[in-house]
C-alpha cells in the first residue's frame, strides 16, 4: 500500500506526518525550533537548524513505521511562508534567515509602495515588512558584500528541497508571498524583481504545488532507507497547504489557521487583489486556484507565551479558564507580541494588558489573551469584506483548534458557526503530505482533497455575540491610542 510523507517546516516546530492510501495518519513527528532575535524588530533562524529537525523527525518515523515509511512514493514540502534564505554560489547560507515576522525592512517596504504603486495589484498586496522583497532591499542597503555574494534566494521549505533533490524550486503559493510574483500570470514579475535589484537567474524555477519538483537525491535515500523513485511535490507555503489539508480548494471555502500566526483564508476561482484592504490576494496551491488571505502575526503563539510567563501547563489554564467563564472580560489584550500586519501593517505595535486590578485572577489574563486573538480575527473579517468577500461559515485549523473553549470565544466575536474538523491540528502537514500524492500519482485534485470528517460545528450564541460587540470596538480604540506610542518606543531602537 503506499503512503506519502508531508513536512512542514514551521517556526515553533518542523512536523512530519505519513498517511496512508485512505489519508490516514500512521506515524508522525514533532521537533521543536529556536528563533533568534538578535536586534529589536529582527527574527531570523539557521537555515541548517531546519535540516537538523528534519533528520530528527525522519529518525522518530522510521522507528515507529519502519516497513511504512520505507514505503513512502512521494513527499510534500510546506513551511512558513515569505523567510529569505540567501545562498552564495556553492548554495552555502550567507547569513541567518530572515523570518516572516522580522520587521527590520519597513522603510524598504514604505520606498517600494511609495516607488512603484503600480505593481501592488500586480502582487496582490502592498508590500510589507514581513514579505520577501523588502528583505532584500534592506540587504542591499545594509549587508551589501552578502547582496553582492548572493546566488539564490529562496523560501524556507526550498531549502529543504535543495537538500532532497539538488534543486532550485518554489511552488506558486509560496512565491506568491515574495511580492515578486506576478499572481495572475503565475511567473515572476520581472518589474518587480527590478524593482529590488534582482533578476530571475536568481529566482527558483516555478512548479504548481500539485506537480512534481523532482525525485530524492540517491544519497539521501539510501541513507535514509527509502525508494529510490520517490518523488518531491511542489508543495506550499502553509497557508495554503492548511487548505489542501481541509479540503478548501473550491471557490468561497474558508478558514480560520490558528497556529503560531493567524490567518482568514477563502478560497477562489480567479484572482481578486484588493491591496487597499491589507488582504492577500495570492495563488493556490492547485492550479487555476487564488486565494484572498488577512494574516495577523500572532495568533496560538500568545497563548504558549502566557503559559510560559504563568509556569503553567496550557491545558490545565484552558480548563481554569472554561471553568470560571461567563461572560467578556473587564480586561483587554492586545496580542501583538511581534508586530501586526493585517489590519495594522505595525512591527512597532506589541503586547498589552489593559485593565488590570488588584482582583485580577489568573484565569482573567488568559480569558484576555484568548478574546485578544479572537478579536484580531474581527479586523481581518472586516478586511475580507472590505474586499468584497462575506463569510457564512469558517473551518478551524492549527494547534489553537484543539480548544472547542477558544472555538466558542470566536464564534462569537465573528458571529459565524465555526467548524472543527477530526485531524485538524495537523494542519499545513497533512495538507503537504496530500500535495504529495498529487503529485506521484497525478490524481486530480478533487479526488484526494476533500474536507475531513466534522468533529463538531460551534454555533454563535446571541447572548455572547451582543456582549462582544462593544468589547471588539474598545479592542480597536486601545490601539488606536497606542500607536503612536509603540512607534515612539521603538523605531530606531536596538
């Protein structure tokens, strides 16, 4: 029976899921990452550390599946999205990554969209800090002999797949979230590529997330202990390899990530940029697919740093939480720990508690910390539909899925039924490992993705959803007041 390996290289973790001919999980991995951050706004990571966590979920697969996993016909590759690896000529990292919630290039973002306004349709978003381009702008300007040394500029899994196969390839989801790619043509944009001083012989090659990017190196397999035939996926960037995983490939198909970022993803048949909105209007992972995306910084990551600062163990938080819950917390949280992009575009913005009192419990900061999240999600809806899109429904994925509590707390603050899938804590995984079997069997993709079994449907309660309402507008008021403090505080700063 055959069985396909999906990895996805994130950044709390690297996590490696095999499934078998039915799509079901048979064996998985979980090894977790370290992120630098060196210098205020700055966010980067070794290159080689994710290789490093790849040999070590790979070494847990085949001892738990061992006849399994040297089964395996293909993998898919996913991973946190906009990340620059820099390589010189003997494909060698020139320095650290820079990461997807590094703000360090927000003057070169700010020269871009003031420089060339035209091609923010173009690339389906203004362009950000966070994204790829910036980045190297910023290199340009400020680490100039690694600008002159570099080769290649690729995202985080595409290291990864150098590695596997030797190659130098991207699939278009993840080049969608460079701001070189052009998104409706689905090929770099030679204008923007200018516009930062590159040119495409230092792009990777471009492949659907579905098609195959080559076949690993012999070496690899046999040390690993695999097929020799085994073939590599384009894959995605995890945004849209989530939606693989829960079937959210046909047109209007939602859903709320809830992993350490956010995201509100809806699925669509063509390409709809609506920049003045700080949506993302990128492509999918399958051909002929866009999507329409409002990414917030910091989503279950809030929750696992409360839990540190607290010393406690988040599940037992959770239940002390649920337990004392009755209604909005006197409290607010703002939860942006590393910045904000959508609806902000702010990395100065940070975390805040408001409110706080000499009876100020425990289960008060945590109640806060969930309802601070959920509320960034309220911004992103209202992007969305600022852009034209309404939702009637989302499906929930990512680690914070696994609380049906926090899943209430959203239902409410967006007054929409959310659904909570069986295996969704998977997430871009899963997505990665069904991108592989695409791509090794060449099925097409409605037969392999479709949603998953439903766990439960949470409805929006009437009570809770008026109660909110108020609360998401004091949300927004406090940062509102606060920004200008947050720029005060830390632009220029070390």
């Amino acid at each position: 029976m055959p069985h396909y390996l999906g990895i996805d290289v994130g950044t709390s973790a690297v996590k490696a899921l095999i499934v078998d001919a039915q799509q079901r999980p048979v064996a998985e991995a979980d090894i977790p990452l370290e992120v630098s951050r060196p210098r205020n706004l700055w966010s980067e990571q070794g290159p080689e550390s994710w290789w490093q966590a790849i040999q070590a979920a790979i070494g847990q697969l085949r001892t738990q599946a061992p006849a399994v996993f040297a089964d395996v016909r293909g993998i898919g590759l996913s991973g946190q999205m906009h990340g620059a690896v820099l390589l010189d000529a003997h494909d060698k990292p020139l320095r650290p990554a820079i990461l997807w919630n590094d703000g360090r290039s927000f003057q070169e973002a700010d020269d871009l969209k003031s420089q060339h306004p035209d091609l923010s349709r173009l690339m389906g978003v203004i362009p950000m800090p966070g994204f790829t381009a910036p980045k190297l702008l910023w290199l340009a300007r400020h680490e100039p002999e690694a600008f002159r040394n570099l080769r290649k500029v690729l995202l985080p899994k595409d290291y990864i797949r150098l590695k596997l196969t030797g190659s130098c390839v991207t699939d278009m989801s993840d080049a969608a979230g460079t701001w070189w790619l052009d998104e409706a043509a689905r090929d770099w944009s030679d204008e923007a590529l200018s516009a930062t001083g590159l040119e495409r012989a230092q792009m990777p090659d471009l492949v659907e997330g579905s098609a195959p990017s080559g076949t690993l190196r012999p070496e690899i397999a046999a040390e690993w202990g695999m097929r020799s035939d085994v073939v590599v996926a384009g894959g995605a960037g995890d945004a849209a390899a989530g939606a693989v995983g829960l079937g959210a490939i046909e047109d209007g198909s939602a859903f709320i990530s809830l992993g350490t970022s956010g995201q509100l993803f809806v699925t669509t048949r063509h390409f709809s940029p609506a920049p003045e909105a700080l949506v993302h209007s990128f492509c999918h992972a399958i051909p002929d697919r866009w999507f329409q995306m409002a990414a917030m910084l910091n989503g279950a990551s809030c929750l696992a740093w409360a839990a540190g600062l607290l010393n406690a163990d988040i599940a037992t938080l959770l239940r002390q939480t649920e337990d004392a819950y009755r209604a909005p917390t006197s409290l607010l949280f703002l939860p942006y720990l590393a910045g904000e992009r959508t609806p902000h575009n702010d990395p100065y913005a940070r975390g805040v508690f408001f409110g706080l009192s000499p009876q100020t419990q425990q289960a008060d900061l945590i109640q806060a910390v969930l309802e601070g999240v959920a509320f960034t999600f309220a911004d992103a809806k209202a992007c969305l539909e600022q852009a034209g899109t309404q939702l009637s429904y989302a499906g929930l994925i990512g680690g914070g899925s696994r609380s049906a509590f926090w899943a209430r707390i959203l239902a409410n603050v967006l007054n929409i039924p959310l659904v909570r899938y069986q295996g969704s804590d998977k997430g871009p995984a899963f997505g990665a490992a069904r991108l592989a079997r695409l791509a090794a069997t060449g099925e097409p993709p409605e037969a392999v993705c479709s949603p998953p079994a439903v766990l439960e449907t949470i409805e929006p309660e009437p009570g809770l959803v008026e109660a909110y309402g108020p609360r998401i507008e004091d949300f927004r008021r406090l940062y509102r007041a606060l920004r200008p403090e947050f720029r005060h505080a830390f632009a220029g700063g070390d």
